[in-house]
C-alpha cells in the first residue's frame, strides 16, 4: 500500500473523580457523519497542530472550559464514511478533566450530554453500531487504567502533558 494522507484526530473523554462519571455527549442530528450517536469530545487536528494542542482546542470549542489531560488511553483508527484514503483517521484519545464541571456549555455539535458511571453507559449503549462500540471500548479502557495507573504517573502525566515535540 502507498503512502498516504490521513486525517488527524483526537478525543477526550471527559471524567469527574467526584462522583465517578464520564460525559457522554450525543452528536447534533446536523452532523454530516454518525449524527444522533452518543461519544466524547472528538475533533480533528489542523494543519501545524499537535495532539495535545487540539485536544485542548476542540474541548474548549465544544465545552467552552479547558481540559487537564490525565493520562493517555490509546489511538484510533477508522475510516469516517466509505474506506478512501480522504476518510482515513488516526488519532490519540485521552481521559481528562475539567476543573469547573459546572460551566459546561454545549456547542451546536452536540444536543445533549449526560454524566454516567461505566455501568450507566454499559446501559445506555445498546446500539451494535460502531461508533457505539468504540465508546464503550474507551469507557472501559478509561475503567481498566483508573484502577492500574499509580498515583505517581497520573501526577506525571498532568505536569508534562503528552507532547514529546
């Protein structure tokens, strides 16, 4: 296979240690791609911008508060639409937090959030679609590295971020 392009991505599963709930947001039915499916922030990265950089943007954008990454969940890929190369997506996902939880604003991209413990979302994502699935996955991702990660490398995560430059 050439050498191709792909599109950048991010997403950024929003988690309040609080009470133990992610946010879960259901995509705008004016979205031109999986419209009414519930995920976390996602976004692309543009041109000159980094993984970090753009998760921090789109979570801004779509929240209106800034996001403190925690600690790195994975990467994705998938294609958005039909496989062609112009579809192709790669990207990082991250499980951060907000330090006013409260001042979340939704953008027109989404047109309904809700706060749910893993079980809560296990329950709500009944869907077999894919997109449904992958949020499950980085739920239960989210779930598994919660409980492994030492306190000393989440506290490294947050003070260096994820950037290696």
């Amino acid at each position: 296979m050439a050498v191709g392009r792909f599109i950048g991505g991010i997403a950024a599963l929003i988690w309040s240690e609080t009470d133990d709930t992610y946010l879960l947001l259901r995509r705008s039915s004016e979205k031109d791609f999986a419209s009414g499916v519930w995920e976390c922030v996602t976004g692309r990265v543009d041109q000159g911008e980094g993984f970090e950089e753009a998760l921090k943007r789109e979570v801004q954008e779509e929240l209106g508060v800034e996001a403190e990454i925690l600690y790195f969940l994975g990467t994705t890929h998938f294609y958005r639409g039909s496989p062609h190369p112009e579809n192709e997506l790669i990207g990082i996902v991250c499980c951060c937090r907000v330090q006013h939880p409260q001042d979340i604003h939704l953008s027109a991209e989404h047109s309904e959030g809700r706060w749910l413990t893993a079980a809560q979302a296990r329950a709500l994502l009944s869907s077999a679609d894919q997109s449904t699935s992958w949020i499950l996955r980085v739920i239960e991702r989210a779930e598994a590295i919660k409980r492994l990660i030492p306190p000393e490398l989440r506290r490294y995560f947050r003070e260096a971020g994820m950037e290696l430059g």
